[in-house]
C-alpha cells in the first residue's frame, strides 16, 4: 500500500497528540517546542520499539495499540480519512485507465486538482457552452458573403473623382441594398444624379469656401489615402 506524503501538512490525529503528550508532560510550552521539534524528527523515541510507526494519514510519530501490531494510522479519524483518500485516488486511477468501461465517468471531479478523462471527452462537452451562431443568422452571414462574392467584394469601387470643379463630372449610380434575409430577395434600389445635379447639391450643401478646401485636399492627399 502506498504510504500518504508527508509534504503535505495535516494536524497531527488523536494518536499522535497522545504520543507526543508523554515527552512534554509537565513542561512549559517553551521547553515542550524542542523536544517536539527532536520527536517529529524522529531523535526522541526507541527506535527498536516495533510498536512505534508514522501515520500513514497525518505523518506523525505514534504509537501502536492494536494486538497484532498491523495499524497503519494513529487513530480512527485518521483511518477514515485516510481510506477515504485512498478510495478517492483508487477512483480516479480506474477512471484514467478504463476510460470506456463507466461512461458517465468523464471529468475526476473528486479531486483537488480535477481534470477529464480524455481531452476528446472534454471537448465533447466544452464546445456547447461556447454557443454558435444560431442557423438563421449563419446563413444570413453567409447570404451577405455571396452577394459581396457576386459584386466583387466589399471593396469601394474606384472612380475618378474630379474636384477641380472644371472636368466634367461622371454621373453617380449608387446602389443600395435592403434589409438582408436569409429566406427572401433582398430589395434592391438604384438612384442617378446627373453631373448637374451633383454640382447643384454640392454648392448647396457646401461653401465655397469648404468646397475649395475639400479640391485642395484630394488633389494633396489623394496618393496618401488609398482604399
Ligand atoms: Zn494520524
């Protein structure tokens, strides 16, 4: 049987509290920290004396009561808690090497450090909580991708803009889509401005001023800006 860490600090059980009494009876608390400190490191007892063993649960000297001298732990709380720990590891041990035998046995939750079973079990399971597109959108998604596809791409159409004022301006089409649906044809409007009509909306809308200034710019900044 495997021998529980004594890394790890637990409070000494019953059994060890009574052990170590005997060696501090009658001391102060100042004279008892030594001699506990000579007794855990195992420099105090008989070392020939067969009765006296560390518990396998606690890590603390003891002494052992039992007839047959078979006792492993000091004392019956630290028998129960040690045999459910080791019930514990027996558990996680079959479930890591029998991963098909019990299916509902996925994820060692029982532990202080749980882990699953199979990163494929774990999977299995993670991906719902990461929750996808629901089908309606995902098409929607995928309705705007063909019509993009179909168009040539999202990419701003290149045009020869002329804001010097004295070129002739292009007539503008503009095309708007409506409302994207998965399961219906999109309404689709398209608008002309005859270079007239655009010049009259600019110099509406715009100063003269602002309107020189906006030439300036892409006659200056238009190598700059690419789209
Ligand atoms: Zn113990």
């Amino acid at each position: 049987m495997k021998t529980a860490k004594t890394a790890e600090y637990r409070n000494p059980g019953p059994g060890a509290v009574e052990f170590a009494r005997q060696y501090v009876e009658g001391v102060t608390r100042a004279e008892a920290l030594p001699i506990i400190k000579k007794l855990l490191n195992g420099e105090l007892h008989d070392t020939t004396d067969k009765r006296i063993k560390k518990c396998a649960y606690c890590g603390y000297y003891y002494r052992d009561k039992t007839k047959p001298n078979n006792s492993k732990t000091c004392s019956r709380e630290c028998k129960i808690d040690f045999d459910t720990l080791n019930r514990a590891k027996k558990r996680a041990d079959e479930a890591l090497l029998n991963p098909k035998k019990k299916k509902e046995t996925t994820y060692v939750w029982w532990l202080e450090y749980p882990f699953w079973i199979s990163e494929y079990e774990m999977l299995k399971r993670s991906w719902k909580y990461e929750v996808p597109y629901a089908p309606n959108k995902l098409a929607a998604i995928r309705a705007v991708q063909q019509r993009d596809a179909m168009l040539g791409g999202r990419r701003k159409p290149k045009c020869e803009v002329n804001y010097n004022g004295d070129e002739k301006v292009q007539p503008k089409v503009s095309v708007n889509f409506g409302k994207a649906s998965a399961n219906k044809p999109c309404e689709v409007t398209i608008s002309q401005m005859t270079p007239e009509e655009i010049e009259a909306y600019f110099t509406e809308k715009y100063s003269q001023e602002h309107l020189k200034m906006e030439r300036w710019r892409a006659e200056n900044l238009a190598a700059v800006k690419k789209y």
